[in-house]
C-alpha cells in the first residue's frame, strides 16, 4: 500500500498503482495511465479479496470522492495509519523511531462525524436539477448523491432538501458552495451567491431555516461578506459554541473559523494532549498555531501561565475573546507570523516556557523547531494532520536541538480517509 492509500502492484518488475485495492489481494484492472517508470490503474474487479476488506457503508462509496477508504474495515484502516506514521519518520525524519507507541483514539462512530464541510453546488442542465455534495472521485463534477453517510446527520439525511431548496430560489445557477457548521446544538449554513437573493429568496432561505432549525448565513464576496439571515442578530454576542466538560471551558466561535471536524476526537484530543504534556499549575505553557484556543483555554485551567500565538489576527481576537467569557485571566494570546524569526517578540523576551505545545497546518512548524532553542522547553507534545511534516520537523528536534521522541501514535479524526492525524510526545 502507497501512503495515500493505493495497492502497489508490481507488474514485469514495474510498479502499478490500483487505488481502492488491498495487500494480498487478486483484481482485474484497466491501465488508465503508462510513465516510463511507473503506472497507473482502474480497479474493475476483486477476484480474490483480502480479510480487511468490507462493504462500504455508502452506496455512493464508487462515484463520491468524499471518502477513499470505506472498503477496509476500521480496525485496519487505523493500522494502516500507524504504518504510514512510522514509515514517515523513517523516511522523512532521517531514521526515527518513536521509544513508545501511543495507543490510537478512535471515534466513538465512523458515520456522522464530520461537523464541518464544504459542499460544492451546481445545476445541472441534463439532468434538470440541483446537485449539493462532494466532487466525484475524478474531481471533474460533482457527484450525484441524495445522502452522505461522513456528514452530520442534520445536513448528511437532508441533501435532498438542500437541493430543492436552492433549485426554488431565483439564482440557483448563480449558487456554487454551501460551507457547513455544527457546534454542539446547531447546524449552520453559509450559502455563497454570486448575484443577489429577491425578498420571496430570503423568505424561502428564512423559512427553510426555520423548518430545519438551522443558521443560515450569506456570503456575498469574501470572507468579510459573511452575515447571518436567521437567526437575526440581536446587540446580545450569539456564536456557535462546543463545550468542552473536562475543563469546563466553553469555546465560541463563527461557522467559517477552522474547527476541528470531529468533536468527539477533538475531545480525546485535548485529554490526550494535556496528560501528555504533564502539565501542572507551576508550569508556563506556550501554544503555537493556537487558532480559537481549543488547546490554550483548557490549558489554562491547568497551569500557571498559558501564553497563545496564531498567524491570524482575527483569530486570535477571538481567542481574547474566548477566554474573557470562560473568565479565564491566566492566558494571553498575540498574532504572530510562526513561519518567520520568533526570536525578538515580547512573550519570548518576557516569559520562560517550560512546556510547548504545537498544532501547526499542514505544512507543519519547521521555523519554530529550528529556533526551538529560543523557547528552551523542557517537554513538547506535538499534534500534526499531516505525518511527513511531523516526520521532517521530528528529525530536527531530534537530530540537530537534542530532543529525544518520546512516543507517537494516530488519532482517528477522519474515518473511512487515508487523512492521518497524529501525537508525538519529546523531551529535552
């Protein structure tokens, strides 16, 4: 198996990737692409199948390219991942091998997980109506799906609703993308138009909203265009929120910030990620890439000093924000590029951490580990969606700051995905 997920075959002694095919397993496939050093395949039929592989949960697993891996039983789709970890650090992290392996957290449930998505929308001529889902596994058009089993309920059992919902509405071919929020109460849309709703649109919108108990709001342009149609905002802060009991923190936040896509694991998560840090009330705790405070505000219900930093200002407004309505004074938060020099900013100059914790984007926390001696913590607890970063930056701490990698393993925030999400624990 390939890192995102294909069966590797070898053909002549040349390599041919079938995606949607396992370890051991006998296909007929059609050769959809030929290089000089390698090639590509289209499963047409398993002939003799492997013991991990199951019947995808969705029937429209073969044309929806929402998920790729709901033919592997769950419990082999976490091994895969943690195979796929380990082999990162080797190959990315110069050799690396993590001294223990963290047990995986799985989802409570691999079905109506995902709270948050972006759903693509389209007229389509031929077929006389309003497609609302994820693209095809092409990715040239969107699939024609009336349910999505990966989706919240609220929105994966209503696609058809959404669908006719926007096919009776005045500019439904000027409609391309309704994003998809929901906290722990509510379901929010924002419907992105390209042109503008008539007053019987926005009651149709209204009622709809209404019916469903849904959020609804519009995004004419940007990001800065977003407003909410229902329900109306009062002088009074109203907000999505997801609260977290072990802390008794509630976080805030608008449907179009970055969240974690499944609260369930995100709980784990955050009770993993603390225990890990062994974090006590004399520690001073520094959260990089810090977002909303999802790791920060917990944190600080725990230690002395929580220190949070994020690229964008606007997050980190809300971050304030958050911890004022939490009545949480022992955390401060500053906007900072962490793909720069960190060196000269005023909570390194002022603060001594003892602890770090990290949750970069995807393309990981490479500046900060190469300055890591400019923050000097004595234990870092490292969460990454994406294991090649964790890997390279894991062979920097290790290989050139003296950090050792205490343990590692996967959490399983995307079933029925070749997404790996991941923990690693080191120590000075």
């Amino acid at each position: 198996m390939s890192h995102e997920g294909r069966g590797i075959a070898k053909i002549d002694g040349k390599t041919t990737f079938i995606p949607f095919t396992l370890k051991g397993e006998e296909v007929a496939f059609e050769y959809t692409l030929s290089k000089s050093n390698y090639d590509e395949g289209k499963l047409v039929q398993v002939l003799k199948p492997s013991a991990k592989r199951v019947a995808p949960p969705c029937e429209y697993f073969e044309v929806c390219g929402g998920c790729s891996f709901q033919h592997v039983a769950p419990d082999a789709q976490i091994a895969f991942k943690e195979e796929t970890l380990l082999n990162h650090f080797k190959h990315f992290g110069q050799g690396l091998e993590p001294l223990a392996r963290i047990a995986p957290l799985r989802s409570s449930s691999h079905e109506g997980y995902r709270t948050k998505a972006r759903l693509g929308v389209r007229y389509v001529h031929k077929k006389a109506k309003v497609l609302v889902g994820f693209r095809e596994r092409d990715g040239r058009f969107l699939a024609d799906i009336n349910h999505c089993e990966v989706l919240h309920p609220s929105v994966g059992k209503n696609l058809t609703l959404l669908q006719d919902l926007v096919f009776s509405l005045s500019n439904y071919k000027e409609i391309p993308q309704i994003e998809v929020a929901v906290d722990d109460q509510v379901t929010a849309l924002i419907i992105r138009h390209l042109s503008a709703f008539t007053d019987e649109d926005l009651a149709k919108l209204t009622d709809f909203a209404k019916a469903q108990q849904f959020w609804i709001y519009l995004q004419a342009k940007g990001p800065d265009t977003i407003t909410r149609l229902y329900p109306e905002v009062t002088q009074e802060p109203q907000s999505l929120s997801y609260h977290l009991t072990d802390y008794g923190v509630t976080v805030y936040f608008e449907p179009n910030d970055f969240t974690q896509v499944n609260h369930d694991i995100n709980r784990k998560m955050l009770k993993q990620a603390i225990a890990l840090l062994e974090v006590s009330i004399n520690d001073t705790v520094l959260d990089l890439f810090c977002g909303l405070g999802n790791f920060s505000l917990p944190l600080a219900t725990k230690a002395k000093l929580v220190v949070g930093v994020e690229g964008d200002e606007a997050m980190t407004m809300r971050a304030m924000e958050n911890a004022k309505r939490n009545n949480i004074d022992n955390v401060a938060f500053y906007p900072v590029n962490l793909f720069e020099d960190i060196s000269k900013h005023e909570w390194i100059v002022e603060n001594e951490f003892n602890k770090l914790l990290l949750d970069p984007p995807r393309a990981g926390a490479e500046m900060v580990c190469k300055q890591i001696e400019k923050i000097n913590p004595e234990r870092i607890v490292y969460v990454s969606c994406d294991p090649a970063t964790l890997a390279r930056d894991a062979g920097i701490l290790v290989n050139e700051k003296g950090y050792k990698l205490l343990s590692a393993g996967v959490m399983d925030m995307f079933p029925h995905t070749t997404h790996v999400e991941s923990i690693a624990v080191f120590e000075k």
